[in-house]
C-alpha cells in the first residue's frame, strides 16, 4: 500500500513540478522581451541632451 501511495505522490509532484517550472519559464521569458523592447525603444530614440552635448 505504500508503495502505491508513494508511487501516485511522486507522479503527481512530477506533474505539478512541471507546470509549476513551465508557468516560472514562460513569466521569465516574458519580463526578458518585455525588457528586451524597453531597451530597443530607447536605442531608437535619441535624447535631445545627448545630441547637445555631442556638439
């Protein structure tokens, strides 16, 4: 009977497990496009002070 219990828990804390990372992975995925366009946008802008202190 212990066996079986232990067999089930372990099978479902492996599939919890793995959502749980799967859900991690794709937040993390996230904040680094999210961060990656943030500073594509400010690459592309050029701030009028620099442009003032370059001349």
């Amino acid at each position: 009977m212990q066996e079986i219990e232990r067999f089930f828990g372990n099978l479902f804390s492996g599939i919890i497990n793995r959502f749980k990372y799967s859900a991690m992975d794709a937040a993390d995925r996230k904040m680094r496009e999210t961060i990656d366009d943030r500073l594509e946008q400010r690459r592309q802008k050029p701030k009028p002070e620099d442009r003032e202190d370059r001349e």
